[in-house]
C-alpha cells in the first residue's frame, strides 16, 4: 500500500484546508488544528497491520466501516470487543450478537495483544481519518509546451526568404553591370544547365547513380520488409486501464504473484479475475491522489477514473461491492495481446524463468514502469538468437546439466558453454 | 533361404510390371492440371475474364496483400474469470478413465489441455490396450455434426423437463396396460449401471432390458454358458501358449476385444521362446498376417477343420468330407497334442456348435491359455433375445422402446420403420444417428469422456470411467435418466460412489481407485465344491459336444462364402464419422474411405474382376452384385492375395449416411448380409455388373524403387542358432568392395560424409520390432492426434497426397525357390554362386533369374503368382528415419531442413519453400506435402475446420500451411517437453523416461524409443541387439530408426 504514503510534505501543507474539511466531515467534535499527528500516524500504523484487511474507514467491507466508531459505541465496549468479541457475544451483550449476525456470523480475530493505549491510538485514527490526500499539486505534472519560442517552420521561411532576396540583389547587380556593358555571361541557371547536359553525357556517373540508387533502394526496401510483423511498441488500449506501475513498481508485487504459470508453463499465464480479487476485495478504490499519465497525449487520469477502473473488475468478476458478495454474473475480460509470437515458434517460459532464472525485464523491459503495457523487445528470430549466443548456461546445482556440460565445455575448450553450443541454435529447438 | 524371398506390394506389380515401371517414372511428376481449365475451349471463350483482367487482378490482389500485411491482426487473451486450481496454463493434465462404448473397452490416460482432452493413451498400469478406434475417439468427442446436441421431441426441441414429464406419464400408462416395453442397451458390462437398469425395471415391471452388440458372439456365450453354467466370454492369455490355432479367429483384430497384448508377449524371439500360430482362415485377416503358417480355406472347409481336430485331439469320430488341407491339419493336431497344455484352439464362427467344439477341444488340451473364471464379457449380447425383441417390436406385441447408444435402425434391416408405430420410442444417444431419428424422442447423452461410470470387461477388474471435459451439450448420462424416471432421489454420481464403497472398494480408497483408472478385485478361491458341480456341468456338456459337433459337421461347401468381418478402422461403425478412422489405410488392402468385397485372384479371374492401376497411382475396381438370402448389395472389389478360392470378404460398418459429412458417407451398409447375426454365410452369389468403382488407396503409391530387399526375416531356428553369426547369414549387412575388400556398407570407412560426434547428450534412437508389429494402427492415429496431422479426404488420398506422417506398410512376400526346382532348372542358385564367386550377394538372385532361369523382371513376378495365392505377410511401420547422413537435408536449397545435435532431423516450416527436393530424394518416401490449406477450408471439410474439431489440436505444434513440406519430428515436442522437466527439477533424465506419441500408443510394444547415450534405456540394447538392421543400408544414410528382424516360427526342432 505504498501509494497511501505517497504524499509529499509540501502537498501535505499546501492541501492542509482540504484535509481539514474531510476530517470535518468525518468528526464534527474534532477541529483540525487539534489533530496529534503522532498519535494519528501511530493509530494508522495498527489500523493498517491489524484491521485494514477486514475494516474500511468510510465503507463496509467484511467488517462495518470504522469512521467515527466512537461516536457510535461506547469506549470500554470497544475494547472488550476489540480483545475479544467471541467472549463478549458470550456474556450475553446484544449488541455484540447483532453486529455478528449482521455480518453473516463472521469471526472477527480477538486482538488480546494489544494494549489500552494502542486501542485508543487506532480509535483517534478512526476519528480523525487520514491527514492529506486529494491531487497532486502542479509540480507533479511536467509542461510540454515551450514558452516564448518561434516556431520551427517560419524560421526555415524567413532563411528562404533571406536567400530568395541575395538571389534577387545578386541578379539586379548582375542586370545593372550588364547594362553598363559588362560581358554577358550566362547565368546560374545557365551554369546548371550546362552542367546538367554532361552529366547526363558522362556514362562513369550514370553508372555510379545507378549503382548507388539500387543500393538505397535495396537498403530502404531490407529495412521495410524487415520491419514487417516485428511490432516492437506495439501498445494497444486494454479493456481496463491496468498500470504495471502501481502493481509492480509502486506496490512492489511480484511478477510472478500474478503470472504464476511463467515458473511451470510455457505461457505467463495472465492472472484470472480470482487472483485480482485476492487484493481488490478489499481495494474498491485507489489511494487519493494516485493518477496515471498516459502516454498518448500525456492525459492524466485521476482517481475518480481510477476508482471507475477497478470497478470493472468487479463487473467482470461477478461482486457486488456493497453487498460483498458474488453475483455469479461473471464475464471474462478480454484483453489485448501484447507479445505475439507466430504460431511456427516454439516459445516456454519456464525453461526461461524457472530453469535459466532469467529475469522478467530482461525480455519485457521495465514493466514496473509502465503505465500501459507496450512491447519491449522487437521478439525477432534474431534478437533471440543474440542472446543465445552471448549467453552463458548456469549450471549451477542442476544435475541435468552436470554430464553434458563438462562434455561439451572440454570439446569447445572453454570454461562456461553458451545456450548455443547447448543446442539453443537449432532449427527444431524451437520450431516444431 | 531369406535371399530367395521376395517382397512385393500389389498385384499389379505382378500381373503387368510395366504399370509399375510408369508408376515409378512418374512418382514424383504431379503436374498441374492446366489442360482441365486451359483445354475446354468454350469455357475459356465464354469467360468474361480477359487476360488484360486477369492481369489487373493479379496487380491489385498483389498489392491488397502487402497492404493487409502491413496491418497485424488483434489478438484478444481471455483467462479464467475463476481459474480451477489444478489447471495451470499451458501444461497437460492427464487424468485415468475407461473407454467403454458397447465394443471397444479399454483402460486409457487422456491427456487435457486447459479442460480439452485431446489424446487418448493406454493406461499401461491398468493393463489398457488401445487400438486405433479408442484412439480416435477423442475425435468423436468433439463431433459436433453428429451429436446430438438438444433433447429433442420428434423435430422439435424440447425441455428435459417437459421431457421427463411426458415420458414418465407414458411409461406409467404402459405400466398400468402391463404393455411391453424394451429397454435395448449395447453391452454395458458397467456393475452399478446394471444395478440402475435393475432398480429402473423394478419400478416398471414391464420392461425387459436387452443387450443389443451389433457384431455378435452370442454364439461363444451360449456354448460357454451351456459348458460353464454362466454367460460370458472366455478370456485368453496368449502369453502362455506354444502352439495356437486359430480357425476363422481374427483375435488380434476385433475378435472379442482382442488379443494382441499377450500374443505379443508370447512371441518374445528374444526370450529364444515364441509361440507358434497356424492361422485357417478365408479373408486374410491382422491374425493371419501375422501367423507363422497361414492355412487358406473357404468357411466350410475350417468347419471341417475344426472337426479333424476335434477328432484328433479328443478321439471321437465325427464324419467329415475329406479337404486338401487335411494333411496340414493332421500335422496341426499333432503339434497341438504335443503342447498338451500349452496349446489353444480359438474359432471366429459365431455359432454356438462351433463354439462348443472349440471349447471342448481346449478342454481335451486342458489347455492354460483359456480363462474360464476371470470371464471376458465385453460381449453379453444374445441373439435369441435380440430375434425375440426385433419380432415382437415388428408384430406389435411390444408398445415401447428405450434405446440407449445403439443403432438397430442402421444394423437391424426394417427395424427404423418397425419402431416408428411403437406408442412410445426414446432414443438415449450420443449420435443423431438413424435411430435417433426414428424415435419419438431423442435425449442426448455424454460420450464417453464426459461421463461418470464403471466398466468390468474382464471379471474381478473393475474400472472407473470419469468424466474430462465438462459436457459439450446439453446431455444427461442415461444412469441418470434411468434414475430420474425411476424417481430416485440421488444422481447417478452418488449412486456410482454409494455403489463402489459398498460393493467394490472393501474399505479401499475412492480417490485412489479414480486416479488408478481401476480397482482389482481380491481374489475369491473358489470352492471344492463348486468345482465339482462344473465338473458335473462337464459331463453333461461332452455330451452335448458331440451333438454339437455332429450338427456343425451337416454344414455343406457352396459355390460362393462370405465372411462379414471388421475393419480395423470403423470396427462396427461406432465411429464412422471419424475422419481420422476413416483416412486409416486398411492394414492389408492399404485403402482407405471404404469397404469392398475382397475376392481371391483366381475367382477374380474367372469372373473378370480387375483391380486397373491408374499412372498416378489410383487403384480403379468394378461392382459385384452379392446375393444373400434374396437380399441384394452392390459393392466394389478388391482382389486380395491370400483370399481362399470361393471365398468373399466384406466389412461391417460402413455404409452410414444419417447425421454423417457428405464426405463420411462411404461404403456400404453389410449388415443386411448379416443374416442371423452369423458372420459366415453360405450360398452366396456374386455377379459382375457395371460401373468403375474409384478406390483411395495408397498401396502401389509409393514404390519400392527396385529396392525389394527393404525387410529382413529370419526363422527362430536360425536366431535360436548361437553358433550362426547373424552378421554372415539371416541379419547380413550389405557388402561392398572398398579397396578391394569386402565391407559393410555402413562401415565408417565406406561413407561420403564425415561422421557427426553422436556421443554427447541425447541421442535418440526408435526400434521397432517387426516380429511385434501386429499392423493395429494404433500409433498412425496417435501421430495424428499428436502431431495435428490434416486428414485430407478420399479424393486426395487417391492421388497420393496422404499426409499419414507414419504408415505401416504392408509387403506380401513369397518365396520362388520352390518354382526353381519344380522346373528342373540347370543349377540351382547356390551351384549358381559357386561357379560366379565374384558376383556380389546382392546380385546373385538378379543374375541368376536372368542367366540361368532366362527371365526378366517381369517374367520373375509371374513365377511368384503362385505363391501369391497365400503370401506371407510383414508390416513395417515406417516413418522419418531421421538419417544421420539425410539425403534431404543436402538437396534442400534454403536449408530448412536439418540434423539436431540429438539426432533428430529437423523441419523447420517457416523456411520451407516448397521446392519438394526432399521428397523426390528421400529413399524411405516418407515426407508429406502440404498441398492445401487443410485447416479454415471449406474444401476439407473435417475436424480443422470446425469450432468443435480444432478442440482436439494439441496447442504445442503448429498446424502448417500449404506449401511446405512435413514429416515425422520424432515428436520433438515431446522429448523437449520429458528434457524440461527434468531440468526443472534439477535431475538428469531417468531411464526409459522419453517417448514418442507412437512408442507411447504401442500395446505389443513393439516400438521402443529413447536415448542410446543412456545405457540405462531399453532402446539402446535393443541398438546393439543381433536383430538390428536398418532399412536400406547400403544407401549410406545412417538411420537413427533401427529396426528389428521379423522373425517367424516354422515349427522346426
């Protein structure tokens, strides 16, 4: 949850009047001056270790909203649910009874451990909510438009007009000195004129023109159909606007948490909608402030958006967020494919990921920065073939490899045998 | 002895060589057919297409296509929404089950990829046998033309519900007029069905359940029960015997589930041990292909047989005509009585005399081989009820009918007309067959991989049949509608584990069993005095046996027999709209896409049949109009060597049109001729009529080049002979002058290329085992399956254009040594080879035939026409033989094919250009090109190109496009696939651990395939073994495909 965190100290003074009218919201009887920092910052250290799986501040979840709990039950009541509900339903209470049944007789996990002091520190978190939040302020944006700069093209006009009017200054000097009687002597485009008809006489230059417009031709023409199919960039718009960079780089969560097949299968596998909701179960929305700039126009996109994303999830999978429930209504998301290798090669992400360890990024480049997904590499025949050439096999601990390498590092007389002198050059290895 | 054999593929090649030497000129040579467009003069004027046109089109579709080129296609990736936990992306599941549909039964492993099954395996742990049929039944399983897909009533769709409803008013109506109603199943041979049958006929007493097999041995149950006091089948366990004689017995094809597991084990020339097997019969048959003497004779003459041996071996005197075969027979019964217990007699008559003869004979023996007590009742029809039933649904004594996945409308003749008056006809199917559309309604019900189930084929083996995809359709298992009507509370699932834990398991565990595929029963001793009840059960049945045998004897030789078998691909016709059953060559006739009357040479002869060989290849036939019992049928002839004079062949099966592709809808309907259920008929007559029948068969397609020494044989004499160097006498390599010396032709010495360093990590080698190879096709359709192998129809099989990346070739062999004599020849070949001691081996016989013997090629086919009236017979599957020194990988202008480190030659089809080369230099003729686009084209209308049929396509090789050639990989998927998990478990890979989709699909165990760099694994002794040889040796082309010499046992001491 590091982007809770996520806020500066400047935007945390510059926004001190909108922190003050959410916490207004959320507690009348607190003024915002009065806010403990510490003591909000140690309640939402334990609100976050010990409650924030089942609690939410302003909404249900598994368990009611917390906010202004306070006001609602009386303190001493609080702590003995908080240590130990289970007992408290026991003794009889009623209250304990309703909230239990209310909550499809779910088990809230008895805190016994934690101390009065701690209990109160949470309870003033849940009083005063969160310090901060809301957007970014202007220094989180970057301006694309230059200031007070001419544009481009009517400096290329004004050189052509500057050179149109030597031209011009050079023929009237040249007119007026003929007049006076000068020799006539022919003029630039005479000259070029001239020059032109030996060329086209001069076979030599025909020869070398010919040769080097083939030449261009064939070099462009290579470089054109060489580029066909080879879709590095390619960044199509997905179905939900998904951010690598929240997940895997804010958030630090693996790759592999999400796409669990890559260790045993030949496909990464994209995560199915359960594993979405091992998370967004409980994350209906994201945290203040988070926003994702796009890379086409550079558009930011904000929470209100953001939070509209996540819902899809929910549509897609079926829950219904304020019941906390699934409907069974499920629709599979149909996402964009990014990385398509054609049918005839033979591709396994295991043998890359679990056997020779290679990391993520080294093919899909840094996917922990990526707003939106976008191809990395150009996943050409020869970009493979380059790493397999340069890359040596570790070995280390795999008894597979154990006879054949000593074998084959003996017969090409070197110390660690490459993918390639392995095999990983042959045809078959991949296309079959 | 082996130089003087030849081998030989067709008839033609006998009768008119010259067909042949055209055949082989133009083997390669398929011409574009510009004359047909180009040569109809109207057509071409009347086109509005002018060349000016036609060259604007060319332009712009050029351009068109760069352009759409440029464009990528989007391509959307749908995961799970909730994703089942023992599914993982991208990696096979495989999971035990039964395959049990009323004729094949077999414990089978089907592989699933992300809930598809897409290849059945046999379940080697269970004992499971898979042939080609149960091995294209995944295919079947995504049938979407033929399924039925919705409960129907008559054309109309209707709810299960308002189905149950109105059913079970009717069944309650009959029930209260105490009508009759039929319950007609296939034989289920399922425990807790039974028990669901039973529970359903006690609600409704008026029910009288009736097992229905298309094909019947009804006539082995009846003489076993009247023998053994109970209604089965014996079992058989070839395995043991010496001496086997089979009489009409096809056991290693279809007969009574077949043999071929054990008959295989018990011809192990290794061991130093084989079986020896006397095959009489009419048709040849897989039995008698294999068989070490192979009797020819007409159906009343093996009745006669079976007698002399009845005879013989247990003294009675029962009157028979004498035959030419009786001094063979006599021999027989003496080989017989030696093996004492070791000996066997099976018959394929499906008649209760003759059944009771063979019976009583193995029991003279007391013979080990047959099982009496863990009975086989994968056949529990009987035809007595099923007469009864079909007379009381015609004379309208029964009101109802329920069938459940049998096809009487189809086999049984008038009865889809008979059920139409019924008050009430279901029909619970999986197939929108004739049936189904005769009834009044139709439920559809899961094929077999869908469902739950139970099967016990060989009694006290109980199997669990469970479900691996989750139902297609709208289907409901007939158990559970068995159990709906009869108004039970649980499913049929409940009621199968309820039934397991307190009938089966004994306290064993569920979960076990269900990933076992089968539960073996502990052993019950019998009693000493259930004994001596059978004993008094024996008494009386001697009795009987003479009068049985007294019976059989009145049976009369007629003009004209026939015998009705099943073919190795359609069996009863379960599965004839299988594209991949019906692409299957014939294991002896090598057609495929139909059944014909098989004729002997000398019948076809007299009556003008001919089988005329067009220059590509195609085989023609003419039409036989075959008469039995007043019913006629119209079929095309094949004239097959080894048929007995006077004898007929024709397949069940064929002939189904209801529900089937157009392109499905082959052959013809037999069981017509099928009168009385018994397989033999006699006075039967055959009359040329007119017509030129088109045959798709492949047999003259690819020729031996002049190459007739392709297979090595050897009697178990000579390998048993340890004093013989199987290198100088039945196993010797080619030999050529290499410095004036003799020496091997594969010697490294000899060799134009310099050798490869094979020695380092894998090197895989495929043995296949000639004496094994039973020619089952079991592993042509798991090489299918595995290797999305296009199936490309009738038309283009006929014209050589079959993609089977692995045949069985089939060559007839006959011996001239024989003629030689008889002729009084000047010398024989060996004072021949005396005299000319520099004439190489090879060319001994050639120059012989033409020095002494005056003949030329052609005329040396005629001296074999004899023989060629009952050939021996060899399979050889043949496939990519993965040369270390290929001829296609040097002829190859772009490279794209070439040799792996680990000696598999690779095909790399995306840089194939489809020059062919390979082909036209490959001596084993075994690359295959892709002439069409086989998958998305309406022209090949088959499992590529349907939602349902690309199911079964396995997601790790690629389906190719037109123009590029393909062959056989030596599934590199796979044995990637074995090194990648091996790798990911850090280990090295384990003996015997690598295999093939064909080695895997092998019950005989025949081909056997690994790393000869492990001298763990089994293939590489088998390398080394002194039966090894390679084909074609001399050619230089270092197969990594060894094979193993056929060996056969002529009973010599």
């Amino acid at each position: 949850m590091k982007s809770v965190n996520h806020h500066s100290k400047l935007s945390r003074t510059l926004l001190s009047s909108l922190t003050f009218l959410f916490v207004f919201l959320v507690s009348f009887s607190v003024n915002a001056q009065d806010v403990d920092a510490e003591r909000q910052k140690a309640g939402r250290k334990l609100f976050n270790a010990n409650c924030a799986s089942c609690h939410k501040l302003d909404k249900k979840s598994t368990g009611p909203a917390l906010g202004g709990v306070e006001q609602r039950r009386e303190n001493e009541w609080l702590k003995k649910w908080i240590r130990n509900n289970a007992e408290l339903r026991a003794s009889g209470d009623a209250d304990a009874i309703a909230i239990y049944e209310e909550y499809n007789q779910s088990n809230m996990t008895a805190f016994p451990q934690l101390t009065d002091q701690n209990i109160d520190d949470i309870l003033y978190y849940t009083t005063v909510g969160n310090i901060g939040g809301g957007p970014k302020g202007p220094e989180g944006t970057t301006t694309t438009q230059p200031i007070n700069q001419a544009p481009k093209w009517l400096i290329w006009i004004l050189a052509a007009a500057i050179i149109v009017a030597f031209l011009i200054i050079g023929n009237l000097l040249k007119t007026v000195s003929e007049l006076k009687g000068a020799p006539k002597t022919p003029g630039l485009l005479g000259q070029a004129a001239e020059l032109w008809e030996g060329i086209k006489k001069n076979t030599f230059l025909h020869v070398l023109f010919v040769i080097f417009g083939a030449l261009i031709t064939a070099y462009v023409l290579f470089g054109t159909l060489f580029k066909v199919g080879v879709d590095q960039g390619y960044q199509p718009v997905q179905p939900i606007l998904f951010s690598h960079k929240i997940h895997a780089g804010d958030n630090k969560i693996e790759c592999q948490y999400c796409h669990s097949a890559a260790k045993h299968s030949k496909h990464s596998g994209i995560p199915s909608l359960n594993v979405c909701m091992n998370c967004h179960k409980n994350i209906s929305e994201v945290a203040e402030g988070t926003q994702v700039v796009l890379e086409e126009g550079g558009r930011v996109v904000g929470k209100t958006e953001l939070d509209k994303e996540i819902a899809k999830i929910y549509e897609h999978v079926g829950w219904d967020k304020d019941k906390l429930e699934y409907t069974g209504n499920t629709k599979p998301i149909e996402w964009v494919r990014i990385h398509n290798l054609p049918d005839f090669a033979y591709f396994n992400h295991s043998q890359h990921v679990t056997v020779a360890g290679v990391k993520c990024q080294k093919c899909h480049g840094p996917v922990e920065e990526m707003e939106e997904l976008y191809q990395y590499s150009p996943l050409t025949m020869g970009w493979c073939i380059d790493c397999h050439k340069e890359t040596n096999v570790d070995l280390k601990g795999n008894e597979y490899y154990a006879k054949i390498h000593a074998d084959l590092a003996k017969k090409y007389g070197v110390e660690q045998v490459t993918i390639a002198q392995l095999g990983g050059k042959e045809c078959g290895k991949c296309h079959y | 002895m082996a130089s003087n054999k030849k081998y030989w593929q067709s008839v033609e090649e006998l009768n008119d060589s010259s067909v042949v030497e055209t055949l082989r000129n133009t083997e390669f040579v398929q011409e574009i057919p510009t004359d047909e467009f180009l040569g109809d003069k109207e057509t071409l004027e009347g086109s509005s297409t002018s060349r000016r046109d036609f060259l604007k089109y060319v332009g712009f579709s050029t351009a068109a296509a760069s352009l759409a080129a440029c464009e990528g296609p989007v391509r959307k990736s749908i995961p799970y929404v909730v994703q089942p936990n023992d599914i993982v992306v991208g990696v096979a599941d495989w999971y035990a089950t039964t395959i049990a549909d009323g004729f094949d039964f077999a414990n089978v492993l089907v592989k699933t990829r992300e809930g598809r099954p897409i290849q059945v395996m046999p379940n080697k742990e269970a004992g499971g046998v898979t042939n080609a049929r149960t091995q294209a039944s995944v295919l079947s399983l995504y049938d979407s033309d033929l399924r039925v897909k919705e409960p129907r009533k008559g054309e109309a769709q209707i709810t299960w519900a308002d189905a149950d409803k109105e059913i079970v008013a009717k069944l309650e109506s009959l029930k209260n007029a105490n009508a009759l109603v039929y319950l007609m199943t296939g034989t289920l041979a399922s425990p807790s069905t039974e028990k669901v049958v039973a529970d359903f006929v006690a609600k409704y007493p008026n029910v009288k359940h009736v097992t229905y097999d298309a094909v019947s041995e009804s006539g082995t149950a009846d003489a076993f029960e009247a023998m053994y006091g109970m209604r089965a089948l014996p079992n058989y366990d070839f395995s043991k015997a010496e001496v086997i004689a089979s009489i009409g017995a096809d056991f290693l094809g279809d007969w009574q589930g077949g043999y071929e597991k054990s008959y295989a084990e018990g011809r192990r020339a290794d061991t130093g041990k084989m079986s020896y097997h006397v095959q009489i019969e009419s048709n040849m048959s897989l039995s008698g292909a294999n068989a070490d003497k192979r009797i020819v004779a007409k159906p009343s003459i093996q009745v006669n047989a079976l007698i002399k041996l009845f005879n013989a071996i247990t003294g009675q005197n029962i009157t028979t005509e004498n035959t030419p075969i009786d001094a063979q027979i006599n021999k027989l019964a003496q080989d017989l009585k030696k093996a004492g217990s070791k000996g066997v007699v099976v018959t394929g008559i499906n008649d209760k005399n003759a059944q009771m003869v063979a019976l009583a004979i193995n029991k003279a023996l007391n013979s080990e081989v047959i099982d009496t007590e863990a009975v086989n009742l994968t056949r529990q029809g009987s035809d007595a009820k099923v007469a009864e039933l079909v007379s009381d649904i015609q004379s309208g004594k029964a009101k109802g009918l329920v069938t459940y996945n049998v096809n009487p409308a189809y086999s049984l003749t008038g009865f889809g007309e008979a059920i139409k008056k019924l008050d009430l006809s279901v029909a619970i199917s999986t197939q929108d067959d004739a049936t189904a559309n005769a009834t009044q309604f139709t439920l559809p019900a899961p094929h077999n991989l869908e469902s739950w189930g139970d099967v016990m084929a060989t009694a006290g083996k109980y199997s669990l049949v469970q479900p691996t995809i989750a139902p297609l359709f709208n289907s409901r298992q007939f158990q559970d509608v068995l159990l709906k009507w009869s108004g039970a509370e649980k499913n049929y699932y409940d009621t199968l584990k309820e039934f397991w834990s307190t009938n089966v398991l004994n306290g064993a565990s569920w979960n076990q069993a269900l990933h076992d595929g089968f539960f073996m029963a502990p052993v019950v001793e019998t009693t000493e005095s259930t004994e001596e009840t059978s004993n008094e059960e024996n008494v009386s049945g001697t009795v009987n046996v003479n009068a049985a045998a007294n019976e059989l004897a009145k049976v009369k030789s007629t003009q004209f027999e026939l015998t009705l078998y099943t073919s190795t691909a359609l069996g009863d016709g379960k599965q004839a709209n299988n594209p991949w059953l019906q692409e299957l060559p014939d294991p002896i006739t090598r057609a495929s896409w139909d059944n014909y009357l098989t004729m002997s040479m000398a019948d076809a002869k007299e009556l003008g049949f001919t089988n005329p060989v067009k220059d590509n290849g195609a085989i023609d036939g003419n039409y036989a109009k075959v008469t039995v019992n007043g019913v006629e049928v119209t079929v095309p002839v094949i004239i097959q060597p080894g048929q007995a004079k006077g004898s007929l062949g024709l397949a069940l099966g064929y002939g189904r049109t209801q529900g089937l592709k157009k392109e499905m809808q082959v052959g013809v309907n037999a069981y017509p001729l099928y009168v009385d259920n018994k397989n033999v008929q006699y006075n039967v007559s055959v009359e040329k009529v007119g017509g030129t029948h088109k045959f798709a068969c492949i047999q003259v397609q690819s020729t031996l080049a002049g190459r007739h020494d392709i297979l090595r044989e050897a009697t178990l004499k000579e390998v048993n002979d340890k004093s013989l160097d199987p290198k100088h006498t039945w196993n010797q390599p080619f030999m050529v002058s290499y410095d004036h010396q003799e020496t091997e032709a594969t010697d490294k010495k000899v060799d134009l290329w310099d050798d490869h360093d094979r020695s380092l990590g894998h090197h895989f080698n495929l043995s296949i085992d000639l004496t094994s190879c039973t020619g089952c096709g079991a592993c042509v359709v798991a090489c299918h399956a595995e290797n999305n192998v296009p199936v490309v129809g009738k038309d283009e099989v006929r014209v050589g254009r079959d993609m089977h990346w692995l045949r069985i070739d089939r060559y007839y062999s006959s011996t001239v040594e024989d003629k030689q004599y008889a002729e009084g020849v000047a010398m024989t070949m060996d004072e021949f080879k005396a005299q000319n001691p520099n004439i190489p081996n090879k060319d001994i016989e050639r120059r012989y035939t033409e020095k002494v013997l005056e003949l030329s090629k052609g005329d040396l086919f005629d001296a074999l026409e004899n023989p060629a009236e009952n050939p021996e017979v060899t399979f050889q599957p043949m496939m990519c033989q993965h040369c270390n020194h290929a001829p296609c990988e040097t002829v190859c202008p772009v490279a794209a094919t070439s040799h792996g480190r680990q000696g598999q030659n690779q095909m790399a089809y995306n840089r194939c250009v489809g020059t062919r080369y390979c082909a036209n230099n490959c001596p084993y003729r075994v690359r295959r090109f892709n002439w069409f686009n086989y998958a998305d084209n309406k022209e090949f209308d088959f499992n590529m190109n349907n939602e349902y049929g690309k199911m079964v396509l396995n997601p790790d090789v690629v389906v190719r496009s037109r123009g590029v050639m393909e062959k056989c990989s030596m599934c590199i998927q796979m044995t990637q696939a074995t090194i990648l998990k091996a790798k990911k478990e850090g280990r090295a890979v384990k003996a015997d651990e690598f295999s093939t989709a064909c080695s895997q699909a092998c019950s005989t165990g025949a081909m056997v395939f690994g790393d000869v760099n492990n001298e763990k694994d089994t293939v590489a002794k088998l390398k080394e073994d002194r039966r090894a040889f390679y084909v074609l040796d001399y050619i230089g082309t270092k197969p990594n495909v060894v094979y193993q010499v056929k060996v056969r046992n002529t009973n010599e001491a």
